[in-house]
C-alpha cells in the first residue's frame, strides 16, 4: 500500500477525525462538547491546523489562555498563512496585556485577510488612535476651495482660475461574489479596479459609504500616477429614522457622527473600530487633493417624507452658517440642516469648502406629472370604471407623485463657496411616469423617440439656481426584464450588446441636455443584489451572496460581470460539446445519453443522440423531479401517453426549432396570475404552464387613462452562442445545438431552486399568507427522465419513441438521483462586458468641459 492511499483507508476505517464537527459545537457555544471534538481530532491528527485553531477558540472562550496560546502557535508555526491562527495568537496576546506583539499580530492577521471586520476591530483595538492620528496642522487663515459648483457645473481650481469639468464616472459596490456589501476587499482588489477605470475613461468615482483604509491608500497611489486623477464624489450613508422621525436627537447624532468620519478620513486623519455594516480602522490616506463633492444619504421614499411632514406640517424658512431654504416643508428643513452641519465640519476643523449635495430621485422631482395617481386616488378611479381595486390602504405605500424635495428652495448663504449641487439618480424605465407621461414620448434624438431624454429636458430645465448632476443611471443585462420602457431601454432584459448601445445613447442624452455629469450605475454585478419580482423565492436571504441570478435585472448592472467558473465558463453555451466530456453519464442507452451539471448560476443539460432526427417530427422532453418522486405530476405534457414513476415539477422542451421550461400548475410561481401558495402536490395529471412576469401593472391616470399591465412569458429558452469569440455572441442565450447535440443551461430560479447553494427548493406552506412568507426545503437532489417522441402532422397523436430509464408495462421508473456538492464559497471569474467598452468610448466622445448651452 503505497503512503498517498493512508489518509483515505484511515478515514474509511473511522480513526481520523473532522474538525467541522467541533467548529459546529464551537458556532453553537456548546464549549466542553467542542473541546472533546477537538481533542478526538488532535489525538489522531496532531497536526490537523483547523483542529489546532478549534481547540485555540474553544480554550479561549473557557479563559484557558496558556493553553490557547500554544494552539495558535502550532497552528501558525504548521500553516503562516492561516489568517484566523493569527488572529487567535493576537487576542490571547491582547489578553495578556501584550499589546505591541498583539498589534503585530493582527496586523498580519488584517494583510492575510483585509475583508474581515473583526480582525479590523481588533487591529483598531490594540493601536493607540490619540498618538496615531497625525497632528492636525495650523488652520490656513484663507479658506480653501478647490472645488466650486456652479449652475453650469462643476469647476476645479486651476492655478489663480477656474476650469470647468464635466464629470464622467462610475459608482462603486464593493460585493465581490460572497460577500455582503460591508465586506470589503483587499488592497491589491482596490489597485486592480482603479487601474481598470483609468482604461474606463472616467474621472470621478461615486462612493456610497465609508471603505476600509486600504481603498484610500489604492486611491492615492493610484492618482499619484496617474497622468488624470480619479476625483471622488463621496457619499453619506445612512438608514431610515425610527419612525421616519427625522428630527430624533440621537439618530441624527450618529449620522453627525458618519459626517465626521467622512471629513476626517478624507484628510488621513481617522481611526474608528469597524461597526455592524460598516468599515473601519486607521485611515492615513490624504485623498482631500481629489474629493470634488459630496452627496449627502440615500433615495428617501415619498412615505418617508410624507410620514415626517405630517409630525410638522405647514412651511418655514431656515437659515444656518451656509445654507437656506425658504418656504419648505419639514423634510426639506432637516435636510438644510444636514447640509449646513456636514459643510461646518470641513470648513471648522480644515477650513476647506467644496461641492455638496443630497441623494434625489424623480420619485422625489418637483414636477407634476398627469399621468400619476396616487394609491387612493387610483383605487377611486379603478371603482368608478368599474375595474378591480382594493379600499385596503398600506402604511407604506409608494406614491411616486405625491411629494418632493425641491432643490431649488436652497441657497448658498456667502459663508459658503463650494457651491450646492442637485444630484438626482434617474433611471429610464422607473418611475411610471417617464414611461407614460405623453409629453416626453416627443422627445427625440438621432435615434428615434426617446422618453428618457424628454423627462431629462424638463428636470435640467426646472434647474435654474444649481448645476444638476445624474449621479445614478444605468441599464441591466439580466435574463428577465422587471419594468417596461416603450424605447428598449427595459429594466433588464437586455442583451449584451443592447446595453452597450444603449448605454451610449443615455451617456450622450444626459451630457447634451447640460448636465453637469454622468456617473454609471455600476462598476461591477453584485450578487447579493435583490428585485422584487425574484427576492420573495431567493432564501434563504443570508445566503443569496453565494450564487449568481441570471433572472435578477438588480443583479445585473455591472460593466464587469461575475459569473461561476474560476477561469471561465463551466460548460460554455456553444453548440460544441468539448467541455461535457470529463461530465459524467446521468443516463444512457445505446442511441441516449444524458449529462447533467450544476454550478453557482444554472442547471446545464446535455443532450447527445446517435442517429438521424427529424426536427419536423421529433422532439425530446425532460421531465425534472426536484423534490421527491412522490409529489408533482407523473404525466408530461403535450399529452405524451407514459406514466413517469418520479413525479415531475418541471418539463425541459428540448428540440433544434426550440427549447422551453413547463411548469407544473399547482407550482407555478407568477403571483399576477397565481396568487395561491406555489406547492409541488402528488397528483397524477394536471395542466402544464410556461411561466410569466408581469413588469408593469396596470395603472390609471389623472384623466382616467388606463394604461394595461405588461407581462412577458419567461418559460422560453433563448437560442445563442456564449462564446464571446464568435460574432454571433448573444450574452442571453441559454441554449444550442450542433451535430448529434444540444446543451442547455436553466438559471435556478426558473426551476424554483431558492438556492443551489444549500440545495434548497421552493416549496411555499399551505396557507401562504403574503409574499414574505414563502418557504423553501431542502432537496436531495433531482430526478430527470428522457423522453423521445414523434408527431405526424400538427394535430396527430404523440408517439413515444424510447425513454431514458427505459420504460415498462408501468410506464418509466424511478431514475436516479442526481445531485451536487453544496459550497461556503462561490467559484467565479471577472469579465468585461460589452458596456464596458461602448461607456469607454461615449465617454471618450464627450468633450471635457459641459455643454455651453446647459440652463
């Protein structure tokens, strides 16, 4: 026996031991039951460095501390680069009251892994902030403004003048494929996308949040070098006030608080511990040369500022330091005095001004729009035209005409030279009313009717006292759309190429219209992303950073894609079925097989047959048991006459003319149409349905115009090449043939997965109440059985050819099961999309200053 077979006859015979067992006690707190598991490993495996490090937390928390201590060292001394053996050593040094070589160690634990926020802490823990915090240089006695905004834009100090710049940018979420949005990447991550946006073309970076030090240092090595600086648009985040209370003491304290760590960080003179959702640590990077302006918060929804008017209701003006606003309501006071209070902290603690703004969207617009109704409104209407409505009325209803938050009733105070700014986040298919407000359909560019570039004319004309910045737009290459625009420019649903088209068209609209700037929504796909039409059936939702929706147009915005496979594709799209041969046999005869595959994205089938087929008359289906061969239905579709033993959920169309996914009628999951619980149910024939999404609801205006609701069938596959070499490449296809060969690949949500991760499937409890309260199960795997049938003529009887398992006197049994490993951690590769190049290219076209003409 040779020594590389040892482990394995070891671990066959039961004498190794898993450490995940005692890290499973150890998650759970069952601290004596995780130190006999540890033991039991290291007994049999003293070497075992996960072991080591089990047996290191478990003593910690028992305050064994000596005996902690020797854990880590073995660990770190067997394995350097084990991030948490390092952090382990730290804190029993911590402990010991050894602070320096605890500061040494979490360091190192911070290098070998930045994105985690507890060694973050505990490196902030163990730093003394008063004496690392550079000495805060005397106040010059002239004010500095190195940045100004204006009505025509955005202008940067050049020498003893102004140069005006017009702003081309992109904004940046942090989410790689894993991750929640806090947990942030590494330096060298940072290095790499800045060295990609300078490729892009841009000179402004959006930022939502606070990022941790190692952003800020990329940054100023980046701009050090660069022969055009990143300047850095930064912004303020903050949630919601309890109660949309936005005068609460102590929530605004805290958001005075973020101001402040904005301000300092900026300048390299920041340390702050990282909090639950947000980054931290000790920030040294002076990036103040760069930071051009500021927008304050987030997209505020209507009944927010409706709820926070009505504690204060009536108009006021208020006057600060910098800012004014006159005849306001009490949200728009509340942000004058975020405004006034964010300006006071730069200007008094660095006597610096520059540009500032808050977060606005067309929800928010101080437009009237006639083809907008509010809920109550519109339920009236509904009743007198004798259509379905509802008298119910929900505390958070979206009102996207009802109430606004009006720039123009703000004024820079002479105290103030950095210059307000209005900064909207606008998007060409939401809200509503840029769709079908009749006015903005006459709008046109080069290329035809544009109600996009109607509605931008008239925002940018409402503008007179400040330059107008579109801080947020974007266009999505999901598989499925989630809103309707009447040009193309759908809220997903595009194809690759479509988006980068577009996207140069939008690019030119807004640079034309004499904006001050135009930044992309978004650098890169973030998994974690949700949209409502797939996030009631994405659980469970802590999880949903672990695999990658195609369906999701949230998901899909980035100019750089995620998708699974570490160096590519897993199964390429391509009608070439090189990469299926080291792919298992799922089921197979003498002229049939069958392979299927499952990766952190979709469900790929390979189809392979010897033999002629007659496209006119043949057809193939997969019937999909993906949860128990005693639910669903044990009859296909199409009146195809064999009973299958594994009852079905889902039937894969598979055919040269057309591939589609059937779906089980009592599972069906489209609430326009089936609003009941979705449950797979044992029953032995039943109807079969393709599956919709309703994009757009019907709504009713002000003249009681009804516009009807839009709904797009997304059942069927779409045929095309994913091989970005060939010029036929079509980043939605999802299905294609060559010569005794067809491969698919299904996105998971389509089949119901909620989450492939865990193998979790939607199975939704009988007395479903409301969308939040869809359920999910774990599946053991699936089920698939091969049909082959023939038809003579369109309306002829279905003849069954053969069948994979093959088929008896009681139709086909059970087949076997198919499943696939669960994973902690998504594998998947970065790519640039088509956008990527057609942004650099409009962006290259804009001249560098704004247009003249801007209002």
């Amino acid at each position: 026996m040779t020594l590389a077979w040892l482990p394995i006859c070891l671990a066959l015979a039961g004498l190794l031991q898993d450490p995940a067992e005692g890290h499973r006690l150890l998650r759970e707190n069952r601290l004596e039951a995780a130190r006999k598991a540890f033991d039991a490993v290291l007994a049999k495996a003293p070497q075992d460095v996960d072991g080591l490090v089990g047996a290191g937390f478990t003593a910690l928390r028992q305050e064994r501390i000596p005996e902690a201590l020797a854990h880590f060292q073995r660990a770190l001394s067997l394995s350097p680069t084990y991030a948490d053996a390092a952090y382990g050593l730290a804190l029993c040094q911590e402990r010991l009251g050894r602070t320096a070589e605890a500061r040494r160690l979490a360091k190192e634990a911070v290098r070998l892994d930045p994105a985690r926020e507890d060694f973050q802490a505990l490196l902030v823990r163990v730093s003394p902030m008063e004496d690392s915090i550079p000495p805060l240089p005397p106040l010059p006695a002239e004010l500095r403004v190195p940045f100004r905004s204006v009505p025509a834009g955005f202008q940067v100090r050049d020498g003893a003048g102004w140069k005006a710049v017009y702003l081309k940018g992109v904004n940046l979420g942090a989410a790689l494929p894993g991750r929640f949005p806090t947990e942030f990447p590494g330096k060298e991550v940072y290095a790499g996308w800045l060295t990609e946006m300078g490729q892009l073309g841009i000179n402004a970076l959006r930022l939502y949040t606070i990022h941790p030090p190692a952003f800020y240092e990329a940054l100023r090595e980046h701009n050090l070098k660069a022969a055009h600086p990143i300047y850095v648009l930064h912004g303020v985040w903050v949630e919601p006030p309890p109660g949309d209370d936005f005068g609460d003491p102590a929530w605004f304290a805290a958001y005075r608080e973020d101001m402040r760590r904005v301000v300092d960080l900026m300048h390299g003179r920041a340390s702050f511990p990282p909090r639950p959702g947000a980054a931290g640590g000790h920030y040294r990077a002076d990036v103040s040369r760069w930071w051009i302006g500021t927008i304050l918060g987030r997209e505020w929804e209507p009944f927010n500022v409706i709820a926070y008017n009505r504690r204060h209701p009536g108009e006021a003006d208020w006057k600060g330091r910098f800012v004014e606003v006159r005849r306001a309501h009490a949200t728009e006071v509340f942000m004058a005095k975020a405004l006034d209070a964010f300006i006071g902290l730069e200007h008094d603690t660095y006597h610096v001004q520059r540009p500032v703004a808050f977060t606005n969207w067309p929800t928010l617009d101080a437009i009237t729009h006639p083809s907008e109704t509010s809920f109550i409104e519109e339920q009236r209407i509904l009743k007198k035209l004798g259509l379905p409505y509802t008298e119910e009325v929900k505390s958070e209803v979206f009102d996207d005409d009802s109430v606004s938050i009006d720039m123009e009733k703000f004024s820079d105070l002479p105290a103030f030279r950095g210059g307000l700014f209005a900064s909207y986040h606008v998007y060409p298919n939401y809200p509503e009313f840029i769709n079908l407000d009749a006015g903005y359909a006459k709008a046109r560019d080069e290329e035809g009717p544009n109600s996009y570039l109607g509605y931008l004319q008239e925002l940018r004309a409402y503008h007179k006292k400040h330059a107008v910045l579109i801080s947020e737009f974007g266009l999505s290459s999901s598989r499925m759309p989630a809103h309707w625009q009447p040009q193309g420019m759908t809220h997903g649903g595009l194809e690759e190429k479509d988006q980068a088209r577009l996207m140069k068209r939008l690019i030119r609209n807004i640079y034309d219209t004499g904006y001050a700037g135009s930044i992309v929504f978004a650098w890169m796909d973030e998994w974690f992303k949700k949209t409502w039409q797939v996030s009631p059936i994405e659980l469970p939702p802590e999880r949903k950073p672990l695999w990658f929706n195609a369906m999701d147009a949230e998901e899909n915005y980035g100019l750089i894609g995620h998708h699974p496979g570490t160096k590519g594709p897993n199964i390429l799209i391509d009608g070439r079925s090189d990469d299926w041969k080291n792919i298992l046999t799922y089921l197979k005869n003498e002229t049939l097989e069958v392979k299927l595959f499952a990766d952190e994205g979709w469900f790929h089938v390979g189809l392979f047959w010897k033999g002629p087929v007659d496209w006119n008359r043949d057809a193939f289906l997969l019937g999909l048991d993906t949860l128990g061969p005693d639910l669903g239905n044990h009859h296909f579709p199409f009146g195809v006459p064999v009973r299958n033993g594994a009852g079905m959920e889902f039937a894969l169309e598979l055919s040269a003319k057309g591939c589609g996914v059937w779906v089980d009628a009592p599972y069906e999951f489209s609430p326009h149409r089936h609003p009941g619980p979705s449950r797979t149910i044992a029953h032995e024939d039943g109807p079969w349905r393709q599956m919709q999404t309703e994009t757009n609801r019907l709504r009713v205006g002000q003249d009681l115009t009804v516009y009807p609701a839009r709904r797009y069938d997304i059942g069927t596959l779409h045929r095309g090449t994913q091989d970005r070499r060939d010029p036929a490449f079509d980043s939605l296809g999802e299905w294609m043939d060559g010569p005794g060969f067809l491969e698919v690949r299904i996105p998971w949500t389509l089949i119901h997965v909620t989450d492939p991760s865990s193998r979790r499937v939607l199975q939704d409890p009988a007395d479903l109440l409301s969308m939040e309260d869809h359920g999910s199960v774990t599946t053991d795997g699936f089920r698939a059985s091969l049909v082959r049938t023939s038809r003579k003529g369109p309306e002829g009887p279905v003849e069954v050819i053969e069948t994979l398992p093959a088929a008896n006197r009681n139709g086909i049994p059970l087949p076997p099961l198919f499943t696939w490993p669960t994973w902690e951690q998504p594998r998947w590769h970065p790519f640039r999309k088509k956008a990527f190049e057609a942004v650099r290219d409009a962006f290259a076209a804009l001249p560098a200053q704004p247009k003249p003409s801007a209002p």
